[in-house]
C-alpha cells in the first residue's frame, strides 16, 4: 500500500511548494522507491488551459494531453513519475463529476454536500494515481495558502485521509515563510506560528515544517518554532534560498529532511545519494568560460512564469554544452516600436516560444527573418513555427500578405489555418491538439542528426495547423519538411538547409526537457549559438 506526503504552504505563495515536493519526489527516487506526485489546485475552472498566462503562469502539458499547473513540470523534470490528466485535480474537476453523478441519480434521495461528497470524490481522486501502480510513496501537493476559502475542502479531505490509512502512513509536511526583519536584526517565528495555528484549526497537525528563509536557523529559533508548533526540534527544517532551483534536494538533504520522512513513515529503503544529480546538473551550473546569450522573443516576458518549461529547456541545454546561459526576454511589440536590429543584435541565438493571439505578432515576424538573414540560430515553437512559415511565404515566396487565420480571418494566403474538424469546436475548454504525437522525421535532414532516430513522439497544444495547400511552393523556396504526422500529414517540424541552425517544430519539446537529460533539440540550438 502506498504512503502518503501531504504538503501544504502557509503564510504566502510562492515560496516554492512545488519545488519543495518535486524535490522531495527526487530524493526518494534516490533511495530507490517509485514516487507518484499530485498537485491539487483549488480553483474553479477544470483546468488552467482557458487562463491567461497572467493569472496562471505557463500551461503545462502531459503526454496524454491534459492541460495542467506549471508545478507538474517541476515534477516532471526532477523526477521519473509519469504524470497523466490524473495528478492534477481542481475543484472544477471535482465539482464537475460531482455534478454529473447527481443528474445520473448517483445520489439519489441524497443531500448532496460539501462533505462528505466532494471530500470523498477528492480522496478518491488522491488515492487514483497510486491504484494499480508499483507506488511506495504519493506526494500530494495542495495549491494556495492554508486560510484560503477555496482550499478548504481539500485541507478536510488530506485530513480525513490521513486519519483512514493511519500512523506510518501518511505525514504532513506545512511550507512557511520565516522572515528576517532588518530593522530588528533577527528573524521572526510568528507567521510560521499563526498559519500552523490555523492548520490546527481544521484538525491537521503537522508533523513536519519546511520554513523557508535566507539562511539557515540557528538552534534558538528551532526551539522556538519547536515549542510553540508542537512539533521535534529535528522536524524544523530551514530551506534557505538558494541560487538555482536545482539545488534543492541537496540543500534539504542536508537538513535532514529525507532521513526524517523515511523515519516517519517507517519506509524500507536505501540511503539517499545525489552524486549523479551533482555530476550531470549541478556542478554544470554556472561559472563556466564559455557564455551564449539567447534572446526569447514573446509576450508575456514580464512574467517569470509564462515561458517557465522553455527558460528551463534552455537551462538544459546550456548545462549539456558547459556554458552559462544569459537569457535576454524580449517583448515582441518592442521590436516593433523599436526596430529588431537595436534588440537582437550581438545575441548568439533567437527563440520564439508558442502564444495565442495576435497582439505581438508582427515583431515575432521580423525577429525570424532577422535570423534567417544573419544566420543567426533560431528555433521555432508552436507558434514560433507558424510565424516562421508566415515570415518565409511573405518574404522568400512573395505572398505578401500570408498570414494565419487566427490573425486574419481573411487573409488571402492563409499559410496556417484551422482544420475542418477545428472549425466545428465552438467549446474552447481541452478541445485544441493535445498530448503527445508521432512525428516521422526525414532524412538527411538537421531533425534527424538531433534526434538521430525517425519516430519520435513530442506533446502538442495548438489549434491551427501548417496548411498543406501550400507546401510544394514553400518546398521549392528551399523551406525543409522534415517532421511529418504519419496519419495526418500534418506538419510537425520545418528547417532551412542553407542556415547554420534554422529549425521550427509545431510541438513543444521543452516539456520533455530534464536538467540531466537536455532535450535533444534545445542541446543541439544552444551548441549552435556557442559555435
Ligand atoms: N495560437 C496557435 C494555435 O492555436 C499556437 C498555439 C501555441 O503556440 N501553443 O495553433
């Protein structure tokens, strides 16, 4: 039977939950058990694909095509768990079978009710990804801030939960904020004391607190937050900040923290080692000689989460060839206010991530055909490949005004256009290209000296497409299809030949990118712009 890690945060966001459980996700990887992770976000909608990327940050997509939180990446890319649609719940999910049992008459004669009905369809839904897996331990992460009314039901069901399956087997383990206060030249215990207070509130007690801070608690403060939590002193465990998230699991190693879970929870398992991690990421990190700076040309790069897989990717990539990486954020409506040349001059590399919408999009334009003429290195995403296809018909093909459908819904060339299964959907909530598909690459091509195989699966989320009816004059321009959906023949990745790195896919490789294990294609793109 699986064992259960419930994490919860309190005081603020962000203070790094998500980081905290994939890290505790790595660490018993390390001792050799099989870890599941969950991440329960207590919004309303059934999945974050219809929110703005201002309210949500990125939309992280799994292989089998659900659209979930950004935390899953994290996930994704410090651990080995296989993350399906069902290790992200939200209260949208839940209410919405909830309510589809009611009008079947799955309730009948019942009150139906906030407990124990959407409590008991959250713990089945919890205790749904270990079913039927070789799973030794579930790490359960709740989104927001122990207080929040949203959270609430989910807070009474990891409680019931952890009274069903008993001592042992299931612990809670509550993020806080201490912070150091300047003025008073210490740091204060009091906002860890409130919110645990108020997790004691709703029954739960913690047995573990992660307190965040700038540096590590000394034996004084242990003690206090010891006494006042109710917790062992060795059950305080300062996360200090660190520079990159990657050192995580090292920093919490060392407090403890992995000595401690397996301790409570009684696991047979070996110790923990790191040295692999330490090998392949860590001690590639930074300080480097070489450094390759890549501008990444989008929309929403004031946000530090929008683009959060591809920063990571690129991370990747950049710890495969021993470089430091400088990524230079540029919003594409700059570029056209401001000229391409005064923002991309002098960078080694140029990427266009996906996006929606048209706001933009003319800047993205010319930053591609700014690539393509200086022989700059230049990858394509989604939408970046779309753009690419568009600025190659305007400007090599002399279809001046080819454009994609989504920004002119009466262009004359319309290079990317719906499908005619699209133009039926009128619902726009998981209805667009999801999840992984094959790709057939040719050969000779750049996509097949990358990937150096000729089947490959990447994950998708798009709703328009590259449109065939043009590719032969776009083929005899010198544009390359060298990715191709077997079953559709849509196409899934186009290159130059007479371009030093030049290559656009309409998948999202940067979610299967790992900082041990770069993706082949952001490996590849980050040696191109250091050459
Ligand atoms: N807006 C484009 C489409 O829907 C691209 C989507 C994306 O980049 N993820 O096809």
């Amino acid at each position: 039977m699986a064992k259960y890690i419930f994490v919860t945060g309190g005081v603020v966001s962000s203070l790094g939950k998500g980081i905290a459980s994939a890290s505790i996700g790595k660490l018993l990887e390390s001792r050799g058990l099989n870890v599941a992770l969950v991440k329960c976000d207590p919004y309303i909608n059934v999945d974050p694909g219809t929110m703005n990327p201002f309210q949500h940050g990125e939309v992280y997509v799994t292989e089998d095509g659900a659209e979930t939180d950004l935390d899953l990446g994290h996930y994704e890319r410090f651990t080995n768990a296989k993350l399906t649609k069902d290790n992200n719940i939200t209260t949208g999910k839940i209410y919405h079978s909830v309510i589809s049992r009611e009008r079947k008459g799955g309730y009948l004669g019942k009150t139906v009710q906030i407990i124990p009905h959407i409590t008991d369809e959250i713990m089945i839904s919890i205790k749904k990804v270990a079913y039927g897996k070789k799973v030794d331990v579930v790490i359960v992460e709740i989104g927001g801030t122990v207080g929040d009314i949203e959270s609430l039901p989910f807070l009474e069901a990891i409680r019931q939960l952890k009274l069903e399956l008993g001592k042992e087997y299931a612990i809670n383990i509550h993020v806080t904020l201490v912070p150091y206060i300047k003025t008073a030249g210490e740091v204060k215990t009091k906002l860890t004391q409130h919110s645990v207070g108020r997790l004691r509130e709703i029954g739960i007690i913690p047995d573990i607190i992660l307190c965040r801070s700038e540096s590590h608690l000394n034996n004084q403060v242990k003690d206090k937050i010891a006494l006042f939590c109710s917790v062992d002193k060795e059950a305080v465990i300062s996360a200090v900040d660190v520079e990159n998230i990657y050192e995580v699991p090292v920093s919490l190693k060392k407090e403890g923290l992995d000595r401690l879970i397996v301790k409570l929870l009684n696991l047979k398992c070996a110790e923990s080692s790191l040295s692999d991690w330490e090998e392949k990421v860590l001690k590639r990190l930074d300080n480097n000689e070489k450094k390759v700076s890549i501008a990444v040309v989008g929309k929403y790069i004031t946000l530090q989460d929008a683009y959060k897989s591809i920063y990571e990717a690129l991370a990747h990539g950049a710890i495969a060839n021993n470089v430091d990486l400088d990524i230079k954020r540029i919003d594409s409506e700059d570029i056209e206010n401001q000229g391409v040349d005064n923002l991309l001059k002098g960078v080694n590399g140029i990427l266009i991530p996906g996006g929606f919408g048209k706001r933009g999009i003319e800047g993205k334009i010319d930053a591609v055909k700014y690539a393509r003429e200086n022989q700059i290195p230049f990858l394509g995403i989604c939408l970046g490949m779309q753009v690419t296809v568009i600025e190659f018909a305007r400007n090599v093909c002399n279809l001046k005004k080819a454009n994609s459908t989504e920004f002119d819904a009466n262009t004359k060339f319309s290079i990317v256009s719906l499908l005619e299964e699209q133009k039926k959907i009128n619902a726009l909530g998981a209805t667009m290209r999801l999840g992984a598909y094959e790709c057939k690459i040719k050969k000779p091509s750049l996509a097949s000296s990358i990937y150096k195989k000729q089947k490959i699966y990447e994950r998708h989320r798009h709703r328009y497409e590259f449109n065939n009816a043009f590719k032969q004059l776009l083929e005899k321009k010198g544009l390359v299809f060298s990715g191709i959906n077997p079953g559709s023949g849509l196409v899934e990745i186009i290159e130059l030949a007479k371009h030093p790195f030049f290559i656009a896919c309409q998948f999202h490789p940067e979610f299967k990118s790992k900082p041990d294990r770069a993706h082949p294609i952001f490996a590849a793109f980050i040696k191109a712009a250091v050459e």
